[in-house]
C-alpha cells in the first residue's frame, strides 16, 4: 500500500517568514495530494489540494508543489502569522480521496 | 453548515470490554471513514464505507469492527478493548462526486482503555 513520509516533524520560525513542509509518497498511482490543518483541541481541515495533472497551486499565502517524478509534494506557507500555529498533515489518495494515507504530521509554531 | 457528529468527547473503558464509537453525518455524503490519531504518527485509517453495508479495510483494521446500516452513520467496534487501542478516534465522511474530495471530520473521541 501507499506510504507517505513527513519532514519535519517539528518546525519553528518567526513571524512573517516563510514555512516549507515536505512529504513524499511511495505509490506512483497516487494522483491526489490534500493538506489539512489540525489546530490545538480541534478537528482537522483541509487546506488545500492538488492533482496530479498539475504541477503547483496556490490559495493566498499557500501554495502546493508537486514533483510526480520524484514522488514529492510540499507545503509553503509565506508571510506567516501566530494563527499558522498548528499541525500539518500531508495524505496521498491513488483513487480520487477515496481514500487517503496520511503522513506523521509537522507541529508549526510561527513566534511573534 | 457541514456537520459530523462523534457520540462521545471522551471514554474511559475497561481491558476487555466492548466499545461502540458513533458518528453522525448530515451531508448525504456516501464515503465514511474511521481513523485513529496517535502522536508521530498522524491519522491511520480503521476502516471506510463507501455505501451503506459497504466496508473496506484500511491499513488497521485489526481489532476493530464496523457497522453501516443507515447512510448517515458510521459506528465502529471494538470487540474487546485492550490498552493499545486507547487513542484519539476520528471520524470522517466525503462526497463521491468528481467535483471534491474533501473529508470532513468529527471532532474525535479520546478513549482510555485501563
């Protein structure tokens, strides 16, 4: 079955600077590749998403970037705020969110 | 306003009894998941149901049972609980339709198994 590795597991950095989390995954036939947010006591949500017919996406200060070749996808998050403080968790889906393989999740925390 | 609904916040059990977890959907959605939240570890899949009476094994399914009798709940079993399955439970459900594959999720249940 599919596999997907997180790193880091733990990411610290000062406000207003830029974050990157990277996942990479082990089933070729993955061909979608959500991220969601976990805040402290809460339930997670997704972020944002990509397939795999396209290379890079991005929502405001979010952006997802997919290497198919590699099998590697990342999170960057610009400009970051203390509300950025959460945990991230990656997945890959080789049938369409059907069913999604999660990664170890990164705990951020954006310092003011 | 999307809503999935868990029975329980948290739960204490004993070793060796049986456990009903219960998740409440109302988004008419057709896919249903329970997975298990460790730390390091992020969320695992339990099981998925695609359609009611329908399941699928997900990669630990073992110890643990499902029931799907109405489309808007999900229940998941633990026949016998043991110690290792105490966790943070989290239930979640999605649309089949081509045009998002969000998952929604409940808010968790915390099981103590002492």
């Amino acid at each position: 079955g599919e596999n997907v590795e997180q790193h880091p597991s733990t990411l610290s950095v000062q406000e207003g600077d830029s974050a990157v989390i990277k996942c990479t995954y082990s089933d070729s036939a993955s061909n979608y590749f959500p991220w969601y947010k976990q805040e402290l006591g809460k339930r997670p949500q997704l972020i944002i998403d990509i397939r795999s017919n396209v290379g890079e996406k991005k929502d405001q200060r979010i952006a997802v970037t997919l290497n198919k070749t590699a099998k590697h996808f990342s999170l960057h998050i610009t400009e970051t705020q203390p509300e950025d403080s959460a945990v991230y968790f990656c997945a890959a889906s080789p049938n369409a969110g059907n069913m999604l393989t999660f990664g170890g999740g990164t705990r951020l925390m954006v310092k003011p | 306003d999307v809503k999935v609904t868990q029975s329980s916040r948290y739960l204490v059990k004993r070793t060796g009894e049986k456990v009903f977890l219960e998740c409440v959907q109302d988004m008419d959605h057709e896919n249903m998941f329970w997975y298990r939240q460790d730390p390091g570890l992020g969320l695992r899949l339990i099981y998925f149901s695609y359609d009611v009476k329908m399941k699928e094994k997900g990669d630990i399914p073992e110890g643990y049972s499902v029931s799907r009798e109405k489309k808007e709940r999900f229940s998941l079993i633990l026949e016998s609980a043991s110690t290792n399955q105490t966790s943070m439970y989290l239930c979640a459900s999605s649309s089949r339709g081509r045009s998002s594959y969000e998952q929604y999720f409940g808010p968790g249940t915390r099981l103590t198994v002492t």
